[in-house]
C-alpha cells in the first residue's frame, strides 16, 4: 500500500465542506496521483459533492463524469472518496458510500477513502480529523496518513475566516450552473493561505 500523504488544498476543502453543512451528510472526491516509485499517493485536491441526496444515481454519474474529465486535464486521477456523516459521533459507512469507493478503486488500485471525524472540527483543529483507508487485496484496510501541522494550522485560519461560505459543492453547482464546483476562488484562498510566509 502507499503511503498517503494530503495536501492543504485536498485537506482543507473537506474541512470546510464539513463545516458549511455541519447538519448535513456530505461527501465528495479526492484527486491525486501516485509518486514514479508507486510509494506514495498524493491527495492533491477534493471536489465536494453533495450535502442534500447523496446517493442520487443520475447525479453522482454526471459528477463523477464531469470530474473525472476535469483531473485528466491536470493529470490526475480521481484516487479517493470522502463523507462526513451528519452526527458527530458517527463514523460508519453506508453500503452507497462503499459502493462508490469501490468504483473508484477498480479504476485506481491504490485509492483512499476517508471519513471525517466531526469531534474533532475545532476552531484549532488540533488533530487532523480524519479517519483514512485505503485499497488492498480487495478490502478497505485503515492506513497510517500524513498531515503537516502547517495544513492543519492553514485549515484553522480558514475556519476562522468562515472561508466555507464560498466552498462550492456539485449540489450548489446543479442548483445554480453559474457556481463553479471546480472553486478557482477557494483553490487561491487555500493556496494563498498555505504559502510559506
């Protein structure tokens, strides 16, 4: 298994998707790619999905579709799936949810799936929060992950600036086309955010 290492983007879009809806269900999904020695999966960014009906077939194909088209123009692959549930204390997975992660690992061998853990969204975000499995030998298996301090002090920062409300997911993006679900503006936000001093 590679190790799966989580950039400030990829990290702090679920984080904020988290906390825009923190009365809803969301999820969504994690491009990246995996370094030249297949040793490393690098989570590069997260395209939030939906956070009203998340196992509404017609729209997680059109999604699915639409992103998977939009990472091959970067050069990546879609390599994971993510969900935080609406209870703070509920980490289990769905059977759609399941489904959907297997999907993308008949696609991307080496794919990740993570559960937030909504306990542990601070203003501080002292921990990452995060639960992470990834594929192998055809079962989702927990894995060690990393997350600089620096990734988790820039998430605190956004928190603070309430930078969630112009996160973007793919159920804002159907409701309104003019809302763009690829977040140019959150992407430099975080970027700007994350950038050494």
């Amino acid at each position: 298994m590679a190790e799966v290492t989580l950039s400030a983007r990829a990290y702090c879009k679920m984080i904020l998707h988290a906390a825009k809806y923190p009365h809803c269900a969301i999820n969504g999904l994690l491009l990246g790619r995996l370094s030249k020695d297949k040793d490393e999966l690098l989570v590069t960014d997260a395209v939030p999905l939906f956070h009203v009906c998340l196992q509404v077939s017609p729209m997680a194909e059109i999604a699915l579709t639409q992103v998977d088209h939009a990472a091959a123009n970067e050069n990546l692959s879609i390599a994971g799936y993510y969900v935080a549930n609406e209870s703070i204390s509920d980490l289990s997975i769905d059977k759609a949810a399941n489904k959907i992660a297997d999907k993308i690992a008949e696609n991307f061998s080496s794919a990740c799936f993570i559960v937030v853990d909504n306990k542990h969204l601070t203003l501080s975000m002292e921990t990452a929060g995060i639960a992470v499995s990834q594929y192998n030998d055809g079962k989702w298996r927990g894995k060690d992950f990393k997350v600089d301090n620096e990734v988790l002090d820039t998430a605190a920062a956004l928190l603070e600036q309430r930078a969630f409300k112009t996160l973007v997911d793919f159920d804002n993006h159907l409701d309104d086309v003019s809302q763009d679900w690829k977040n140019k503006e959150l992407n430099k936000l975080i970027d700007d955010a994350a950038a050494p001093s």
